[in-house]
C-alpha cells in the first residue's frame, strides 16, 4: 500500500480502507457514485478553495481505495462546509457530504479531529450541551424571565454512549 | 391550541434567550401551545460530534426524540442544525437495521424508539399550523417599508428530501412570513450561500462571508432576516471579524425571525434584547410609535 504512488500505472485498491469506511453509517455510499459531477457545481468549499476540495474527486478516492490521500493530518475533507448541496444534487443519493461525514469519523477514530471537534464533545460529556451552563447564562436567561438551563440526566447520555459489546463504537 | 413539543437545543437557550423569549411570547398569540421537554440534551450537533460518531450521534438524538414520543407529541425546534440532526435522524431510524442496534443502546435505560414524533422547524410550524393570514392578524405595527435581505441558511431547505420544508431552489417560505409582518423581503445575489460557520476550518468561510456580505450591503436592506441561531451568530459576531479581517464596512444588522415577529407583534424594543447585538436592527425603532401592546 505505501507503494502505490511509485506504481502510478497500477490502481491498487486498499479494501481494508473501503471495508472499514462502510462499517459507518452511509459510508458505503459512493459505490452508487458515476462520476457526474453535479456535486460539484454547487459546492461553496470547491468554488473559494479554488478547486483543492472537489467532492467529485473524494468520491472517486473512496472507491479507488485510496484512503492514505484522506485519513491523515490536515485532511482536506475539513475544507467541506457541511452545506448540503452535493446531497441535494446527487443523482444517485450517493449524498457524498455523509461519505465525507464517515471518512471525519475514520479520522477522529485515529485522533485526527480537529481541536475545535474534541472541545465539543468534551463540553458534551460533562453537561450534555455544546454550549455549557453556567450562573452567566442563567443571569441572562433571568432578564427575559427564562428559567436557569434544566440539567441533563447525564447518567443517561454516558450510558448510551458506552460501545456496543464487540461492537466497534 | 395546537400542542407541540418544544426542542430548544443548545445555542438559542445558552447564548441568545432573546430568541427564545420572542418564541414563547409570539407562538401562543398564534394558537400554538408549547410543551417543554424533560431531560432533552444537546440534539446533538450536526456538524463536530456526527464527524466524531455517527452512531453516538444518531443514538443521543433517538434519546431525544423518544422524549417527545412519551408526550405523544411532534415536535417543533428553533435551529436549523437541531431539525437536520432530529429529521436527519427519523429518517435514518426508518431502517430497522439502524433502528434496532440503536434501540439496544436505549434499552440500556429503559427507552425505546419508536418513530411516532414527527420533527417539524419552527418556520414551516406557523406557515403550516398558523398560516401568513393568521400571523398578519396578529401584527400591530405594520413594518411597512422595512427592507428585509433573507439568508435562508442551508440546512433548512437541504436535503430537501429529508427536510421537506421548501423547494431548495426557489424557496418561498422566508419571504411570505417577513411579508406578512408587512416589511418588503429582498432577495440578494448570493441568497443561496452557506454563511460558512459548519466549516471546520477559519480562512474559506471568511472569504465566503465577504461575498455574501457584499452582496446583502448591495440590497441596502435595513435587517438581514434569518432563522437559525448558527447563521446569526455569524452574521453578527462573524460580521464584525470579517469586515476587520477585510477592512470594509458591510453593515447589515442581522435579525432573527421570531423577534422581528414579536416586535411587530407590540413587544418593546428595548425588551428583545437588541442591545447584546454587535449590529443592532435600529432602523425597527421608526416603527415602536405605529402600535401599542394589546
């Protein structure tokens, strides 16, 4: 597999890239994909990356196998702005934005997230919300006559939250 | 009365309760009656936690679903990022595969999904359950003459499929609810941009937000109306980052929609919180004279 960029005249598939991508959720999607294109058009991160991020060429990535091009650090699936559009466009609901969504979660499994995405989550694991209760907030809350934040039965969310038994997550 | 379950989520409550204050003070005057949630968390977020786990992603936001479901209730939110995580998530639960490896996971603490709460955004609540002749009836202060720039927001319209709240390609619902309030919704250049705030990195969605600011300053609206609480924050705090960052002046105070509602709807200005903004929506102040409460 390391190999293959010296190799350039031979597509070497790394399945175990696209066997593990399909375990997510809608991972397997871009086996529908034919390469039209339509997601391109409109997509926000292809027009003011000046091309660098085409979700066209994600998709064919994905099922050449050529994971070591995504899942590494500074991945460009981190330029994607999460519009939409290419799903709305897709011909074959191949809804590449979820395909890249998966491809995020391959990265935060090897701990490639950004640092944004594990504060979020840490806030999340402590109070259930993205944004975190404080006496600041309920002082706001106050002024308009809102109650403080309910609490979140964290109890629950932790454990729903623990893998599944031989599960992967 | 119509009943709906409330599902706030996280921003509206914890950064912008003005929001949330113009909900709870316009839906009953439109004969919608709210029932808050017990125990609802974060939805939870469309864009970090689903790019850490999908199947945590989708299994919090089950939890939070079957809440509504104890009520017998649809439910309604106010943030575009809660309806795509909660519609996202119906339809995902639709499989029984995905239902039933989710359900393992609720049967943990005694829940269990059973897709009887359908998920509805606040907009298409009152243009569905109320209606734009209803909500005009309720104004007392015609914003006659009010230019309002609409930022329609991606995940409100997109996948439409899921979504089902307007044609993504010529949506009409953002105009005939401004339009109702008697103000003159104006359609910019680049309405159909992402304000760029659910991309995880900083320079792209500067330079995106410099289009559309440039766009929605050509309009010279009075407000620019929005109705999800990530695009505000963009709009305003990021509005004031891009314009330092770029050096220009795009000044079009941003508006979320429930308060231009309650405004109109009598409320005094100085009651909805305007003053927390970085660009204040002071061209509404021509208007405070023309109606008194009810």
């Amino acid at each position: 597999m390391e190999n293959h960029h010296e190799d350039r005249d031979i597509v070497r598939v790394d399945f175990a890239f696209r066997r593990e991508l399909a375990e997510k959720i809608e991972g397997n999607l871009a086996s529908f994909c034919y390469q039209c294109g339509a997601c391109v058009g409109d997509c926000p991160a292809n027009t003011y990356s000046d091309g660098i991020f085409n979700p066209r060429e994600i998709m064919l990535e994905v099922l050449y196998g050529l994971g070591d091009e995504l899942i590494g650090p500074d991945s460009v699936l981190w330029l994607c702005t999460n519009c939409y559009s290419c799903h709305e466009r897709c011909p074959q609901e191949v809804k590449p934005v979820e395909v890249i969504i998966s491809l995020k979660n391959m990265l935060a499994d090897r701990g490639l997230a950004p640092a944004a995405a594990e504060k979020v989550i840490r806030t999340f694991l402590t109070s259930g919300r993205t944004v975190p209760p404080s006496p600041a907030v309920d002082k706001q809350r106050a002024k308009f006559g809102l109650p403080p934040l309910p609490e979140v039965p964290m109890e629950e969310i932790l454990k729903i939250l623990e893998p599944d038994e031989g599960g992967t997550s | 009365m119509k009943k709906f379950a409330f599902f706030p989520g996280c921003l509206i409550p914890a950064r912008h309760p003005a929001m949330e204050f113009a909900i709870r003070e316009t839906l009953p005057k439109l004969g919608i009656e709210i029932v808050d949630l017990e125990g609802a968390s974060c939805c939870p977020d469309p864009i970090y936690f689903k790019s850490k786990d999908k199947l945590d992603w989708l299994t919090v936001a089950a939890r939070n679903l079957t809440l509504a479901e104890d009520k017998g209730l649809d439910l309604f939110t106010n943030c575009s990022g809660c309806t795509a995580t909660l519609s996202e998530s119906y339809h995902l639960l639709q499989d029984d595969g995905l239902r039933a490896q989710v359900n393992r996971r609720l049967e943990r603490i005694g829940r269990k999904y059973r897709g009887t709460s359908r998920v509805r955004h606040i907009a298409t609540v009152v243009r569905d359950e109320v209606g734009y002749d209803a909500i005009r009836d309720t104004v007392v202060r015609p914003l006659e003459g009010l230019k309002v720039a609409i930022h329609y927001g991606c995940h409100l319209l997109k996948p439409s499929r899921i979504m089902k709240v307007d044609n993504p390609d010529n949506p009409d619902v953002m105009e005939n609810l401004v339009a109702a309030l008697g103000a003159t919704p104006v359609r910019h250049r680049n309405w159909y941009l992402c304000c760029g705030k659910a991309c995880q990195t900083e320079d792209l969605p500067a330079t995106m937000m410099r289009d559309l600011l440039t766009t929605v300053r050509d309009e010279n609206a009075d407000v620019l109306g929005m109705i999800c609480p990530t695009c505000f924050g963009q709009f305003d705090h990021g509005q004031m980052k891009v314009g330092k960052r770029f050096g220009e002046d795009f000044g079009t105070p941003p508006i979320y929609y429930f308060q231009l509602l309650a405004f109109a709807q009598g409320v005094p200005y100085d009651d909805l919180g305007f003053e927390r903004q970085r660009f204040k929506p002071e061209a509404l102040k021509a208007y405070e004279g023309a109606g008194t409460p009810a």
